[in-house]
C-alpha cells in the first residue's frame, strides 16, 4: 500500500506539470518538476518524461540552453527505459529548439547594428568580455542621456554576462525595465534572472 501511495502522489503531480505546461506557465511546471523528482528513482520511463516535461518548462521560461540540455538527456533516458516511440518526437523538439536558439541569436544581432550596444554584443560573443564590458557601459551612459529604455536594458544584460556583473547588472536592469512599464523588457530581464540564478525583488501591483 505504501508503493501505491507513493506512485499516486508521484502521478498526481505529474498530471499537475502537465496541465501546467498546457496552460504555458513555466514558472509552476518548474516547480512541480522539482517536487517530482525525488519519486523518479525507480521508474526510468518516468524520468524520460520527466527531463521532456523540465525541457519544455525551460523552454517556455525562454531558457532554450537549458531546454537543449534536458531534451538531450531524455532522449538518452527514452532510449535506456527502451521508449523507442518517443523518440522521433523528442528529436523534434530538440531540433526546434536549436532552431529557435540560433533564431534569436540572429536576431540579436540584426537588430543591433553598427551601435556601440551592437559592437559590445559582438565584442562578447566573440569572446572579448574585457572590451564588450567597457562598450556596454558606454553604451548604458548612451541610452540614459537619450532615455532609451530598451538599450539601457540590453547594456546592462550584456554586462551581466562578465563573470561578478550579473547580480548587479540584471537588478538594475531590473530597476530600469520596471520604470519603463514594458513587459516585454520585465520578462527578457527576468528570464535573464532565472538562468543565472538571481533573485528580484517581487513586483507589486
């Protein structure tokens, strides 16, 4: 009975993570993904699904890496646990998100032209964080006098990326998103948070 107990609890929160993937909240898909796994021990079909459903909520964060990194996993646990018909769909997905990864990454860089904020991106993609870091705060100062909120939060989230910058660069690019009221900036910031584990201030309405 105590084995039963416990897989009703293991698949009632299963079916919680489900529905909340399909109602798109990844905030709570992560959250009931972390409360599934102590149950996944002995159950390898489970654990596929459960790094395919963890994937999805990342992905549904806009934490592609990480999605990329646990689709890759469940295709390897689907493959242990012999769940051959999962496979071709989890491929898909991983696929799809590589996809949408390099899309906006491209992106990026197309809608940052010959700017100061757009040669501290490059600087840093291509592995000069020294000269990216000192581009982005010229690029801040920039959009401070021209009281572009956008490009205030793209430096700030560019500097976050040098290694001791990122509590402080993506709260206070928190700070600016906020005053801006845009949302789409409030969640790029706070997506920025999530993956590299900085905590925000709740935001009160």
């Amino acid at each position: 009975m105590a084995d039963l107990r416990v897989g009703d609890e293991a698949d009632e929160i299963a079916v919680a993570l489900v529905q909340a993937l399909a109602r798109q909240d990844g905030d709570r898909a992560l959250d009931l993904s972390l409360a599934l796994g102590p149950y996944l021990a002995n159950r390898p079909a489970l654990r596929a699904r459960h790094a395919t459903w963890t994937a999805q909520a990342h992905q549904l964060r806009g934490e592609l890496k990480q999605a990329i990194t646990l689709v890759r996993q469940a295709i390897a646990l689907a493959q242990a646990a012999g769940e051959a018909d999962a496979i071709p769909a989890l491929q898909a997905l991983k696929a799809d998100l590589v996809r949408a990864q390099l899309a906006g990454q491209n992106a990026q860089r197309n809608t940052l032209p010959d700017t100061l904020l757009g040669r501290a991106v490059d600087a840093m993609d291509t592995g000069d964080l020294e000269q990216g870091a000192s581009l982005a705060r010229q690029a801040r100062i920039e959009a401070q006098s021209l009281g572009n909120y956008r490009d205030e939060v793209m430096a700030l989230l560019a500097l976050a990326r040098v290694s001791g910058q990122e509590d402080s660069a993506i709260r206070a690019a928190f700070v600016v998103a906020d005053a801006s009221e845009d949302k789409n900036l409030v969640t790029a910031v706070a997506r920025a948070a999530a993956a590299a584990g900085v905590s925000l201030p709740k935001m009160i309405f």
